[in-house]
C-alpha cells in the first residue's frame, strides 16, 4: 500500500468520523429527543469550546514527548469509546459533558491529521504543495460518505449515528499505529514561556488595528460558520410535518440534500485562485459573505415543492462559496501579512476566532434566540429563523465592507 494511499485513507476517514452525526445531531437533538434551542446550542458549542484548548496542548506533546501518529491513534479509540455512550443519554445537561469529552479527544485530530500528513510526505521527499490538496480532499468525500450512510440506513434520528461514528474512529485509531513514525520534533525549547508553548504570541496582533478588525469580523462570521450545520437537517426534516411534504425525497433524504454543501465546498475550491487574482483577498471575503447571505435567504424561502426546492439546491451549492472563500482567503490574508515568526501563531488565532470564540457564541446565542423569538406551541418558524441569519450576516458584509481596508496584490496574494 503506497504511502499516499494510506494518508488518503486517513484523511477519508478522518471526517467520515465526524460528518457522521455533525450534520444530524440537531435532528436528533430536536426532533427525536424534543429538547430546546437552548440546550442544543449548548452542546454543540462544545465543539467550539475544545477548539480553544486542546489543539495547542496536544501540538505541545507531540512536539515534545509522543509520537503523533500514536497520541492521534489514542485519541481516536477515546473519542470512539465515549460516542457508544451517546445513545444511552437521555437529557441533554448530561449529553453535554458527554459530547464534550467527545470533543476533547476529536478536535485536536484535525491538525493532527495535516501534522501527520505533512511529516510523512516531508520524509519522504514528496512536493506537499503539489501532493497534500488531492489526499485532504478526500476528507470532505469522506465527510459525504458519512451523512449519505447516516441517511440510507435510517439513523439520522436516532442514536445509531454515534455508533456509526464510533465503529469507524475505533479502526482508524488502530489504523494509526500501522502509519509510518513521527517522532517528537523538540521545536520548543526549555526555556520557552507558556504564552509561547501556547502560541499565544500572535495576540500581539490585536495592536494593529488592520489585524484587529480582521480577527474581530472572523470571530462575527465564525458565529455563522456551524449555523447550517447545527439547525439544516432538522429544517429539512421538520418539512414533515406539513402534510403536502411528508413523503416527499427532502424529508426522506435530508441529509444527502444537505450534503451538497460539501460537494460544493470540492468545487468552489478550485476557484480560489482565480478569484484572488481576478477580485483580491478582501473582495473574496465579501463574497463569502454575500454568499452567507445568499445561503441562510435561500432556506427562509426555500420549500420541498417543485416550483421552490431549487431554492434549497442552490442554497447547498452557494455554501460552498460562503465556507471556502471565506476560510481559505482569511488564512492566506494571515499568511501574507504577518510575520515569519508568528505565522504558525498567527494562523491558529485566526481558527481560534473563527472556531473557537465565534462559533462558540453562534452556538450559545443562536439557540437562546431561537428559543425566545420563534419558538411556539406548534414548532420552530423556520422562515423567521434563516431570515433572521441572512439579515446577520448582511450586516456583518457591509460593515466589513466599509472598515477593512486592503489593498490588493495579485503576485503577493496567489503565489502563497
């Protein structure tokens, strides 16, 4: 099995693990179990909240003690374990520890994953430029994968997600071990200050007003990044209970109409340099937050019928767009307007605003809000939802519009 075969299958199943029940939790959460806004948006801010701390305390240790390969085989046979624990919760203030821990042990594998991937191909004399996008492509095919399996053997609303989720991050723990070495690099000298070890240097940024402005809007447009994730399939599936859409191939298959968005996100991403060099970095960015626009006005009027489901089609593809455009060009602003000495630094800030802080109080907020203003006795009005995210993020896009100033450099800007 070739090397670049094998880190294929990693990447694969790395978000096959997760894509499993990250998209249908809400369907779980607020269709199958009843529960609040407010308490779904607690647990799924846990996601939010791991992402703070534990991609910095692990990249500590495998830098400094372990193995990477092997802190990443054990932490997912860990997150496996605890998700067969899912199903046995029946309120969600448990539920929330539980999902916690979960994330504890998954979040930190994502930049495991690269770190891993990067090392062996490093080794190995492979161009990662030219080599690593096709292997970490193959994570979002896994990612679909997972939400097609979800939907086709009918766990979407029930706890036999998790199980799916666990199965398949238990084998590729085990899997993990069989990859090749990566030792402990000791970049972190003896000396080194916790703010250091943490990579909590890259808050100086905040001095200069042009970063400061661009961390403050990735952490408001980080607060709509999971908004989809967390309320889409069950806006699908709550179609119903209307009559005219119960039997309809939306309800029925809500996961696989969702992940479109993902297939779009494969796409969109080839664009990217086009756009760059064709509209420049803060023009890109704009448009990821039109498209965020787009995507949330789209689903306030979008229906299963057949003169409005294209509304719904397009809202999955224009995601795509929104997430990429936004993500990609936000990391490479970072990349070419900070300092060698901060790069790596700077970069997890800019997650830490994006998936940490701001997804957080999307989470929290959004299911307080929703909970408060429309939810009634006869359920959740999804119209007055989405529209009230599409208004948000408007704001946010003409507000970024008129402060962050960025000249454009089409060499600069393409050749990172």
């Amino acid at each position: 099995m070739g090397l670049k075969f094998r880190l294929t299958v990693m990447s694969f199943m790395q978000f096959f693990v997760w894509g499993a029940w990250l998209i249908t939790i809400g369907t779980y959460c607020f269709n199958a179990k009843g529960w609040t806004g407010a308490q779904f948006g607690a647990i799924f801010s846990t996601l939010a909240l791991s992402s703070l701390f534990m991609p910095a305390l692990t990249g500590i240790i495998a830098d400094k003690w372990m193995n990477a390969e092997k802190l990443y085989g054990i932490l997912q046979i860990c997150y496996g374990i605890v998700l067969f624990f899912v199903p046995q919760v029946n309120d969600p203030d448990t539920l929330y520890y539980v999902i916690f821990l979960a994330m504890i042990f998954y979040m930190p594998t994502i930049s495991l994953s690269n770190s891993i991937s990067y090392n062996i191909l490093k080794n190995n004399n492979y161009d990662i430029v030219k080599v690593f996008p096709p292997i970490r492509v193959w994570g979002t095919i896994g990612f679909i994968a997972a939400m097609w399996t979800t939907n086709l053997t009918g766990s979407k609303a029930n706890g036999n997600q998790f199980i799916i989720a666990a199965f398949a991050a238990i084998a590729l723990g085990v899997y993990a071990f069989t990859l090749p070495k990566c030792p402990p690099q000791k970049s972190i000298s003896k000396d080194a200050s916790m703010i250091e070890m943490m990579g909590l240097k890259a808050f100086k940024l905040f001095g200069n007003v042009k970063m400061a402005l661009f961390f403050i809007f990735a952490m408001f447009l980080g607060g709509a990044l999971q908004l989809t994730n967390m309320y889409g399939d069950s806006f699908l599936d709550d179609f119903k209970n209307l009559p005219e859409y119960a039997n309809s191939f939306v309800v029925k298959y809500s996961t696989i109409i969702m992940s479109i968005s993902q297939i779009s996100e494969t796409v969109f991403i080839l664009t990217i340099p086009f756009f760059l060099k064709r509209f420049g970095i803060k023009k890109v960015m704009l448009i990821s937050m039109i498209a965020w626009f787009l995507r949330f006005g789209l689903f306030a009027y979008g229906n299963p019928s057949p003169e409005l489901l294209w509304m719904i089609i397009l809202s999955c593809i224009v995601y795509g767009m929104a997430f990429d455009f936004f993500n990609i060009s936000g990391s490479l602003f970072v990349e070419t307007t900070t300092d060698s000495s901060i790069r790596s630094s700077a970069q997890g800030l800019f997650m830490m605003m994006t998936n940490g802080f701001g997804a957080y109080l999307g989470s929290k907020i959004s299911g307080v809000v929703i909970d408060k203003y429309y939810t009634t006795a006869e359920g959740k009005d999804w119209h007055g939802i989405w529209l009230s995210f599409a208004i948000y993020s408007l704001i946010i896009a003409i507000l970024f519009a008129v402060f962050f100033k960025h000249k454009h450099n089409p060499d600069l800007e393409v050749k990172h």
